[in-house]
C-alpha cells in the first residue's frame, strides 16, 4: 500500500559503496543524505530512474491525459509558482478559473441568469466530495427544520461508481447504497434507484459514463424515477451527475441528450479536467445548478491572505497552473475544436471495437460510442485461457490493457477495458489490433487449457 513504504534493504546497509569517498553517488533512498548530488547529477540521475515507468502513450488503462500541445505544456511550467488559494496575489488566475466555470457552467445548461456557482478541485475526487457534502448538509438542514431525525444518511448510487464515492461515505459518515448490477444491467437504472430511496437519502449519483465500460447512465430517466418517487411518497431526493470523463465528451459528441441542468432535478455536477478536459494532472470541476444548492456554512471566508475570499475546498494551497492549462485548452480549441478533438478518439474507438468484434474469441460489452472508452470479454465457449491472460500477452508488447471482473451482482463477468484518449491515431490502432490478433493466435493454438502456475492471476477492479 502506497500509504505505508518498505525501507529498502539498502538503508539497512552501513556499507553503501556511495559512501566511499570519490565513489559514483547515488539517490537518496531512505534518508536524506548529508551532501547532495547536486542539481545536474540528480536531473540525470532522476530522469533515468523515471524510464522505468510505463510508456503514456502505451498506457490504454487510464483516463488522465498524457499528451498536451507544447505549447500548453511550456504555460503550465511558467505558472507553477502561482498558488491558486492565494486569490489576492494573484487575481488574474482567480479571474481565470471565474471564467472556467462560468464556461462549463453554460456547457452544462446552467440556468441563464444565475450567478455561476462552482470551483476548481483537485480532480473529480474532491469534487465530489464537495458536492457529496452539499448534498448532505442540504439533507441535514431540511430534516432538522421538519423536526426529524437527521443521523442515519445514505446515498445511492450504482455498484459501479468509482472509488470515490464509497470514501466520500466512509469518511463522511453517509450508508453507501450501492445498487447491485443484474443480468445485461451493467449500470444504474431509475427503476432501481427509486427502490433504494427513503427519507434519509442524502442523494443519487448517476454515472456519466461508467468507469467500468464507459457507458452513460440514463440521467434523464433516473430523474424521472425520482420525480414519481416524490410524487408518491414527498421524497424530495437530488440528484448529482458524475460527469468524470462524459463533462467533457457529452456536450460535444451527444449534444442532444439529457444529462445536465436541462434535466431540474440535477444539482450539481463533477468533471475531470484531467480527463477529457485534455490538462494534465489534476484538476477537476464542480459546478451547482444555482447558489441554492450550495450551503453557505460550507463556504469559509479566509482574511490572512490580505482581503477577504470565499473558500470551499478540502485543500489549501496547489498550483495555479493546472487552471491556467484549461483555460487554455478552452480557449485555444473553442467547441468547435472540443468536438473534434472528442470525435477523433471515439471514431478510434469504434473502429477498434468493432475491428476486436470481428477477431473469433471475443464479444464486446460495451462499442465506445457513448465514451471513446470501452470493455469486451471473450465468449462463454472460450475456455482454455482468460482476458487476464490476454492482458498480460498484451503488457509483452508494451501495451497497458487491464482485466479485470465487475462488481456485485456481476462477478462473474471478466472484461478488458481500452481507453482511448487523444493522441491515440489510428495507426496506434492498427498497432495494436495487429499485436492483439498475434496474442490471440497464440492463445487459441494452446492444445489444452492452461496449466493454473501459468495463468494470470484474476483481479477485481482496481481504479
Ligand atoms: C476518474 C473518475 C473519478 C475520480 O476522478 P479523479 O479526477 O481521478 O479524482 C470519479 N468518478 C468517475 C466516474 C471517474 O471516471
């Protein structure tokens, strides 16, 4: 676990060759040394040890962005000085980031005339965790000033939310309420949600789209549950939209469908900057539908920067620069350039969808058309090897490809997951279509199915 480090065994060692006077130094491992490299050995040095990490552009398992314009790239490194907290120091930024959200706002069908009401994050995580913390102090209020109980809130959402809603509930204190997926149901529907509801819902979060296949959760009809919910019971129950990866793939490749503030029961929404938003990591987004639907005793009003700011955020002080990045990206790309950009990673992704349909063993679960992200599995006659071995077949050629199995009721269900981001041509495509038909090959001639010291290990979903 990353939290906690195994000392190397080096350290244990009194004899370190490094420590010979005129001997080649080495990085500190354990313990700060008492000279250092210096700054040219320790760039050489550090800039080696890091070839080590996987190649980006190899990477199909991650959703965060690993190429930018130069140009970007030179922008972020000029504004890395810059605190973003610090709002006195440097207004500039903070009119900057004013201008993202009142960008992503409109993107997202805020009602006209509104104040704008959001921040940056440190990614969705956070967002969503400020959002989740909106939502249950909303709760909270309400069930106070009606003279209830307010100590037992739960939260529901599908068994296919991503980790970060199961620590918003754990840290927070909230019942996580995650419905169980069923038969070719592989994400939340409104017809289920509703029969987790009660009194003591905090709120519903929908997925757009799944991080297990990239599909989009039906917003539209999950609001629509809630409205007959409340209907029949008074139940006033919002709704919040994890919008990670489709914030920034929705409004420009589905441009029609229902998902954001077009449908009133959202009230608020989280995306990732550094997903689709195409910035580097890590920035995120959190945006609410009116300043109602922010609690004001959640805004803290800090005065020792000089001037008085309004500050809602777990953290305090990271850098200005990822904000700077994408406002950037929106104004050198405009929607226009958003579009094509977008468009060009899911035309990648249906055509190596459809192109991995074809190759005998494998059945896709999910086509890339709503995010240009999607998972396929191998048919139920295929018995001799499993995706766990394809992935590992794949990783000898440098590609990333995870396998993994889907969460309760779905266990049963192993899936390989290719995430196609920008950058990704159609050349890589047929890269990697040609390597995966080479792998397959040589799994399918196995005379036998694989002895079990052979096979890969099975793994659960890790995010
Ligand atoms: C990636 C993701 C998150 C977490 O986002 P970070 O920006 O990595 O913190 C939350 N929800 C969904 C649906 C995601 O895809």
């Amino acid at each position: 676990m990353a939290v906690s480090h195994p000392r190397s065994r080096s350290a244990a060692s009194t004899s370190r060759p490094d420590r010979q006077p005129g001997a080649h130094r080495r990085l500190p491992s354990d313990v700060l040394e008492g000279q250092g490299v210096g700054s040219e050995e320790a760039y050489d040095l550090i800039t080696s040890e890091l070839l080590l990490d996987g190649s980006a552009r190899l990477n199909l398992a991650t959703f965060v962005t690993t190429s930018m314009p130069e140009r970007a790239a030179k922008l972020m490194a000029d504004t890395a000085d810059k605190n973003i907290i610090d709002k006195d120091e440097y207004p500039q930024t903070a009119e900057i980031e004013r201008r993202c959200v009142n960008i992503l706002s409109r993107l997202w069908h805020a009602p006209e005339g509104d104040v704008a009401t959001g921040c940056s994050t440190t990614g969705s995580s956070e967002a969503v965790m400020l959002a989740a913390m909106a939502l249950k102090w909303r709760w909270r209020k309400a069930r106070q000033a009606a003279g209830k109980p307010a100590d037992r809130p739960n939260l529901v959402t599908g068994a296919n939310v991503q980790v970060c809603w199961e620590k918003f509930c754990r840290y927070w204190e909230v019942e996580p309420r995650l419905v169980p997926l069923e038969g070719d149901r592989l994400h939340l529907t409104g017809e289920e949600a509703v029969k987790y509801c009660d009194e003591n819902t905090i709120g519903v979060a929908a997925v757009l789209g799944s991080t297990f296949d990239g599909s989009y959760e039906p917003v539209s009809e999950i609001a629509a549950s809630l409205d007959d919910l409340q209907a029949r019971t008074g139940f006033d129950i919002p709704l919040h939209v994890d919008a990670a990866s489709g914030g920034f793939v929705a409004p420009f490749l589905s441009p029609d469908l229902q998902w954001d503030f077009r449908v009133p029961r959202v009230a608020s929404i989280n995306s990732s900057g550094h997903k689709y938003g195409l910035v580097y990591p890590g920035v995120g987004w959190v945006i609410w539908r009116e300043p109602a639907a922010l609690p004001q005793e959640l805004i803290f009003d800090v005065n020792y920067l000089g001037g008085h700011m309004p500050t809602f955020s777990l953290n305090f002080s990271r850098p200005g620069s990822e904000v700077v990045a994408q406002y950037y990206m929106f104004a050198s790309l405009g929607f226009e350039g958003f579009r094509q950009v977008q468009g060009q990673s899911q035309a990648v992704a249906a055509y190596l969808a459809d192109s991995i349909a074809q190759i005998g063993p494998y059945q896709l679960v999910s086509s890339g058309r709503e995010l240009p992200v999607f998972a396929f599995g191998l048919k139920p006659e295929v018995d001799r090897y499993s995706v766990f071995d394809v992935s590992e077949r794949l990783r000898e050629r440098g590609w990333q490809v995870p396998a993994y199995t889907y969460p309760a009721n779905r266990e049963d269900l192993a899936v390989l997951r290719i995430v196609v981001r920008s950058g990704m041509s159609f050349d890589m495509a047929d890269s990697l279509l040609e390597d995966l038909r080479e792998k397959t090959k040589e799994l399918d001639s196995l005379p036998e199915r694989l002895p079990e010291h052979l096979r890969a290990n099975k793994r659960a979903f890790s995010h």
